[in-house]
C-alpha cells in the first residue's frame, strides 16, 4: 500500500543507516577525540544516499556540541 516513490526514499534511508553503522572511527591518543577517513567507502554511500556534505558530515560525527 506505500507508493514506489515512498518506498525508493524509505530504502534509501535504510540503506544510509546500514552504511553509518559500518564507519570505522578511529580513536585519536587521548581518548576524547576521533577522526574518519574521507576515503571510508561507507561514509561516502551515506552522504551520497541522504545527499549530506561529507565534510560536514566527518566533522559532526566526531565533535561534540
């Protein structure tokens, strides 16, 4: 009963999260801070999925506001 064009979007939004979940964070020496690969193949597919800015995205995943 969802229209195809609901249920493309309903993928895609699904797909983007499975991506996310699949990030590699790398720990820097302190503990308190991270960093992500912009090469991270996964981290591409989800902005690419949800159509975010990587930049944007590498930089809130890793600090707190």
């Amino acid at each position: 009963g969802v229209k195809e064009s609901h249920q493309m979007t309903i993928f895609r939004i699904i797909a983007a999260i499975l991506h996310l979940g699949n990030l590699e964070i790398q720990a820097e020496r302190d503990g308190e801070t991270c960093s992500l690969s912009s090469e991270d193949e996964h981290l591409n597919n989800f902005c690419g999925l949800l159509g975010i800015e990587l930049s944007q995205m590498q930089h809130w995943l890793c600090h707190r506001k």
